[in-house]
C-alpha cells in the first residue's frame, strides 16, 4: 500500500473514528513543521467532504520559538486569548506535529518557557481542548522522527503506520477486561531491576485508550491516590521534554511526594523541574502500554508510552477527568519502564496477585492483551 493511500486512510480513520467528526462541526486543525504538509491536507479534503468546516494552521516550532524567546508576559497572554477563541468554537481538534528538530526549543530560558505553559499550553489545552473538544494528537513519520528511530525512513514508515492504522474496535475489546480489573483494585505494586513500587488505586477509576485521542494508541491508564506511593522506581527509557534530553530518570517517594529525583542526563534542569510548583514533586498518572506495534523507544512520548510490555507513570498534573487524583501542576510528563525481558523484565501486582510479568499478561482473562493476539 502506497504512502498516499495509508495517509487518507489515517485522516479518515481519524475524523470517523476518532474525534467523529460531523455534518456542520467546526474542526480546528494545527501543523507543525514542513513534513505534515501533504497530511494536512488529507485532513482537510476528509473532512470537508464529511461535511465538517475546517480551519487551519500550519506552524512551525522554529515560529514558536521566536515567540516565546520575543514576548513579555502581556504579549504571550494576547497571544493565547487570541487562540482560546478559536479553541472556544471547535467542536473537534487535530494536532498534527512533524518534529523536524525535536530539540528545537531546548535553548529557550526557563521563565520564557515558564511563561509559554502558563498562558498556552495551560490556559489553551489544558483548560479549553481537552475538557470542551473530541481531540486527537498525533505525530507525522518524516526523516528526522526515523534517524531518532534508528530506522531507515521506510521502515519508520512501514512501523508508524503498522501502529497508527491497526484494529482499535479489536483492541477495545481486548481492552475491557483489564479495565474491569483496575477499576476494582486498590493495591498495585511494581517490581524490576532497581524498582519496588507501591502505591493505591482505590476509588480511582480507569480509562481505556484505543484510538480515539492519540494516534498511535494502546493504554490503560488510571492515577494513584496522590499520597499513597512509597518506594522507588528507575525509568529506563530515554526522553525528551520541552526540548531537554533526560535519562535514566530514578525517583523515590515517601507517601506520594517525590523525595529524591536524579536524571543521568541534564540533572540539574531535572531539579528545576521537580521544583517548578506545588504539584510536581506529586504523580498525576499509571498506565500499561500495549501497542503490538511499538516495540521500543524512539524519544517520542506519543509513542513510548504505548510500547507492549511497558507501564508509564506521569509526573506532575492528573487528568480531569475519572482518574483525577487531585493533584494540580503545570506539567504532565510521562516517564516509561519496559518490563520485556530484553530490558531487564518485571513484574505488576494488583491486590498481592501477579498479572503481568516480564511484559506478559499472565491472567488469563488479560491474555488477550499480549501482542500475538492483537496484531
């Protein structure tokens, strides 16, 4: 199957089945970068032939930059008011992200950056998109997310559109199972190498991720009561948040408080994060990934937080929704652990009884959750 047809299949996929866009909704639809042009505009034609209105920006992370690096803070909230308005009037939104240089904001200060999160991502996504709209994030396979891949462009191509455009009616399915477990649950506790976790879920309820916000997709995920998590866990995947490089990343918890958090890469902007406000030191998300497809981490959250085998557990904000645990901050940043034995295995434990390990699901009613039966 040629490229251009997997795109407008992943463009209606996505209006149809995802955000289920409608005759006469308005979809606000935002690129960025040169590489998700040709998306862009399958997105455009799909839905205006559902009969959708679309309106569109195509914007580039090199413009973001400028801004944020060039305004006080009077302008940045002009800027976003501007914005929240279109935001206010969307029924759907599409974001559509290139990341032609993935490190491209990692220069810009911290109170300029500070500032960005505050009045943009905060007041417009946070506050307005996310609560008030059907929206999908999604990422476009050009070259610079295949060099950060390891791949060739056309392997990148072939494993991003294995991911994005697998059967999500059949993993929902399979999904429902687990949900049904978390939600009854109230004692998780993690193992692996460097790792012993512990924390409750009780009363929280659990949400399945099967296509219809992310792109690619493959979670369950829920929060920990805010100040039930002791012990320690080490993070073995590389990440990359607002543009920074971090590794390694090892946190310890004293009844839900991060207590002591260390980064091999780039620890002392690591403690500036941790210390940013009131809820950063606290934890906003638990997740199991399971994507088929997604066998190992490129850098890009969107896709290593859905990586078969893998939990992920978020940094700083609760979502506010059915997993909202209370906990308030400027940031939200998911932070991977693969469990496969390949990377060192592992184990989960829900109320003293053992349903995954090394990256299997080993109840049998979660068993349908393992790759070999959702490709």
């Amino acid at each position: 199957m040629g490229k251009d047809v997997r795109l407008r299949q992943l463009a209606e996929n996505v209006l149809k089945h995802s955000v289920k866009l409608k005759k006469g909704e308005k979809i606000y639809i935002e690129a960025f970068g040169d590489s998700t042009k040709d998306l862009l505009g399958e997105f455009i034609a799909v839905a205006a032939k559902i009969g959708g209105v679309p309106f569109y920006f195509h914007n580039d992370d090199l413009f973001v930059k400028s801004l944020i690096e060039n305004s006080d803070a009077g302008q940045m909230a002009a800027y976003a008011e501007y914005h929240a308005n279109l935001m206010r009037q969307a029924d759907c939104y599409i974001g559509l992200r290139g990341f032609d240089d993935v490190f491209s904001l990692s220069d810009v200060p911290d109170k300029k950056m500070t500032l960005f999160q505050k009045y943009v991502q905060d007041e417009i996504h946070r506050k307005i998109r996310v609560p008030h709209t059907r929206w999908c994030v999604m990422r476009y396979p050009n070259q610079s997310m295949a060099v950060m891949s390891r791949m060739s462009l056309q392997s990148f191509e072939d494993f991003y559109f294995g991911a994005c455009l697998l059967d999500y009616s059949k993993m929902k399915k399979a999904m429902q199972p687990l949900k049904k477990l978390m939600d009854k649950t109230k004692n998780v506790r993690i193992k692996a190498p460097g790792t012993d976790l512990s924390f409750s879920i009780d009363g929280i309820k659990s949400i399945m991720c099967f296509g219809e916000v992310n792109i690619p997709d493959g979670e369950v995920y829920t929060a920990p009561v805010k100040n039930s998590i002791n012990g320690v866990i080490q993070f073995n995947t590389d990440t990359v948040y607002d543009g920074e490089y971090f590794s390694n990343i090892r946190l310890e918890f004293k009844d839900g408080k991060i207590v002591k958090g260390t980064s091999v890469a780039n620890n002392e902007k690591f403690q500036k994060i941790l210390n940013l406000d009131d809820g950063s030191r606290y934890m906003g998300e638990f997740a199991l990934g399971v994507n088929p497809f997604i066998t190992k981490p490129i850098m890009d959250i969107l896709f290593d937080e859905k990586i078969c085998g893998s939990l992920h557990m978020a940094i700083g904000n609760s979502y506010e929704d059915e997993t909202n645990n209370g906990n308030v901050s400027s940031i939200h940043w998911d932070l991977v652990l693969i469990q496969r034995p390949e990377w060192g295995g592992g184990e989960i434990w829900f109320d003293d009884v053992l349903i995954r390990k090394d990256g299997k699901f080993v109840v049998k009613e979660l068993q349908g959750l393992n790759p070999e039966n959702l490709k």
